[in-house]
C-alpha cells in the first residue's frame, strides 16, 4: 500500500499542521546538530529510510543511525555543517490514524569560514505515527531532484 492511500479529510486543520511542524523541526534540528541517536530515535523501531540516492533503504532504527552517524562523522571531518529546511507542508490524516506527510526539503552547506550554498533540493514523503503521544517516523522517502525519482 503507497504512503497516500486511503487519504481522509483533515478534520484536524491547524493544531496537527502545528504539530507536525513543530515536530520537523524539532528532528532536523537534532540532525542539524549531529545528535544521531536523538534524531533516529524519531523513528519507529521498525522504520525505513529510502531515498533515490541510496541503493537500498535503511530498515529499523539502528540501521538508520548507523547512516546518520557516518554522514555526520565525513561533514565533521570536512568541516562542513548542514541545515535542513522542510517546507511547503502538505498534512493529511489516514484512517487508519498514520499521517502522511509531504513537504519540500533544501539542504544547505555551509564549509568553515566559507559560504552557504543550497546544497540539495529534494521532496520528502513520510508517513508519521504515534507511539505513546509522540510522533515517529515509520516511512521516509527523499527524493532528490537532480537524480531521477525512480
């Protein structure tokens, strides 16, 4: 079943776009700051992580900090560090209580006394799920624009 099947209305409107607003930035800012553990922990157990860059996505949380622990090591290394931007937040409910979330993502790199650049354009398509109140990821997928979506 694709992530936007069985779409219902959003009778919830403003406080779960909030909520899921504040819940991004919450995780990017974890990303941002190379806290790994903090930020795969805003997966499910059982998560995926794909993305069109990546020849097989990563399954299950220790999969996914292990990816994010190596990218975070090389931009230590490199003395470059990232911001992501999620935007354009498209929020929709399931009935099965899920929420499916589509959003634009840029990823901005700035080098050690260099200049920021746009780095990445990207869609991300996620289905979101609570789990004793908080919100997790169960279903990521990036895909960057400069390679084909497929």
């Amino acid at each position: 079943m694709s992530p936007t099947d069985q779409l219902v209305a959003n009778t919830e409107g403003t406080e779960l776009y909030i909520e899921v607003q504040h819940f991004y930035g919450r995780q990017m800012r974890l990303l941002d700051e190379a806290e790994v553990e903090a930020w795969a922990a805003t997966f499910t157990e059982d998560g995926v992580f794909a993305a069109n860059a990546h020849p097989e996505p990563a399954r299950g949380r220790a999969a996914i900090e292990a990816g994010a622990r190596q990218a975070a090591s090389q931009l230590a290394a490199e003395g470059i560090q990232r911001r992501h931007w999620l935007g354009m937040l498209e929020v929709a409910p399931r009935a099965d209580g899920a929420i499916v979330v589509r959003s634009y993502a840029l990823i901005l790199s700035t080098k050690l006394g260099g200049q920021a650049e746009v780095r990445l354009s990207c869609t991300c398509d996620d289905v979101l799920v609570r789990k004793d109140g908080q919100l997790l990821v169960q279903d990521r997928r990036v895909f960057r624009d400069d390679l084909p979506k497929g």
